[in-house]
C-alpha cells in the first residue's frame, strides 16, 4: 500500500485533540483482505479456546478480544507491519514507531457491552506513557448503534491517571472535573476508516444494539526506546524482561 497522505493541519490538530479520524486508511481489495484474515482468525481463535458450559467473565461481555494476531496468521502480519499505517503512527508522536501489539476487537450482536471511558496506556507497562499511538480500524461499518468510538479531546494532556477497571469502571471524570462538561465526539466510520488516538486521551464504545458483529481492528504503537516498566502484562510476560530494557527486538519491530 501506498504511503497515506497527511497534512501538517492534521498533525496539529491530533497533538491539540488527542486523537484524529481518518478516512479510506485502507480500501478496496486491501480491505477484504484484511477484514477477512482478522474475522477468520478471530473465528478460529475463538472456537479453539471455548469451554462449553462456561459463562462469561464481566469483562468478556464488553467484547471479542485476541491479540498478537500477527504472531499467528500471515496475512494479518502483513498489515500490521504496514509503513503506510506505521508512518502516519511515526508523523502523530514526532518519531520513530515501535508495534506494541494488535488486538482484534469484536462486539457480538445484541450482547456486548459498553467500553467504559478509559485511557489505554495506564494499562501497559511502558516507562514513557505520553505519545503512544492506536489506530482504530472499522473492518465494517461503525455506528453508535453497534458501538463506534468516542473520544474527549484534550484529555491526553493530563497524563496518566489511576487505571479504570473495564468489568467494574469507576467514572475516570471524578479525576478530571475540568472536562466533565466536555461533549465527547462520536467517531462513526465506514469501513475501512479509522481513529488514531494518543494512549492517555479520554475514550469509549457503546453497546452493540444491532444484529451483525461490530468489527475493529486496532494496531499500538509507542515509540522508539519505550522501556519496560516491569509489571505484568500478557505480552510482556513470556519474554523474561528485566526492569528498564527497552522494548525492541522482533517482537517490537520498527515500523517507520
């Protein structure tokens, strides 16, 4: 895929905001392609790892969540690794970019759940939390009906705050009363268009009230030399890190 063009007004206006939507990130033949591999793999995944009988946890009733696809199915490796995604992560946080990890997020028809207002990057166990960056990619169209994103600009300039618990949320505006009268901006998209939002900026996803999957795709960036922080995480913790390594090497690849 080509490089995505991007001007120096939108730039500014993701720093101000914390977040941007783009159009036509990914169309076409690129579009099916991508969709396909990310529901067949989710698809796969997901009957491998049923257990009959077994209600859901709180937090599964949000959504659908596999991460690290790349590591698993080539053609979502593919995309992952874009430059033309990784680039416009590169151009948003004013440096290099690093994959942090992908995560198919998929909200079932009728039953899943809002994501509560939240930021991301106070669940990572990155030193350096400020210019993380995820691209939000509707793989089908995102409504308010099955449960698109919404976003509070400015909100990343506070930094990080105490962690919002997804199964059993505390209103994360009780830290921030400056925004609580804030609107928030609803974010539909059609397929194939995207977010990108800062880690630390304000968001959220309502319930998925129509009849067919709401599907996203999300790619995390953070950039070059972020170090681990030592605390656990389901991506960190296989590989054995120490306290203060920078997070590199192939699991973290240069994307840009």
């Amino acid at each position: 895929m080509d490089s995505y063009p991007l001007s120096n007004e939108q730039v500014e206006q993701y720093r101000r905001d914390g977040f941007i939507q783009l159009n036509d990130i990914v169309s076409g033949d690129d579009l099916k392609r991508l969709r396909h591999a990310v529901a067949r793999a989710v698809e796969e995944e997901s009957k491998a790892a049923a257990e009959p009988n077994r209600s859901k946890t709180p937090y599964e009733q949000i959504f659908i969540q596999k991460v690290n696809l790349w590591r698993r199915h080539e053609t979502v490796k593919e995309f992952v690794l874009s430059r033309r995604f990784g680039e416009v992560a590169a151009k948003l946080m004013g440096g290099r970019a690093r994959l942090w990890h992908d995560q198919a997020l998929f909200k079932e028809p009728r039953e899943g759940a809002k994501t509560p207002w939240h930021q991301d990057a106070v669940y990572w166990p990155h030193r350096q939390r400020q210019d993380q960056v995820s691209i939000w990619i509707a793989l089908k169209d995102a409504t308010i009906e099955n449960g698109c994103m919404s976003f509070v600009p400015g909100t990343h300039a506070l930094g990080p705050l105490e962690r919002v618990d997804l199964a059993n949320p505390r209103n994360i505006f009780d830290d921030a009363a400056e925004f609580k009268g804030v609107k928030p901006v609803i974010c539909e998209l059609k397929a194939g268009s995207c977010t990108f939002h800062n880690g630390l900026t304000f968001h959220y996803a309502g319930p998925n009230r129509s009849d067919e999957m709401r599907e996203a795709f999300a790619i995390l960036y953070m950039p070059d030399r972020t170090e681990y922080d030592g605390k656990k995480h389901i991506v960190t913790d296989p590989l054995k890190l120490k306290e203060g390594d920078k997070l590199d090497g192939e699991m973290f690849p240069l994307v840009s």
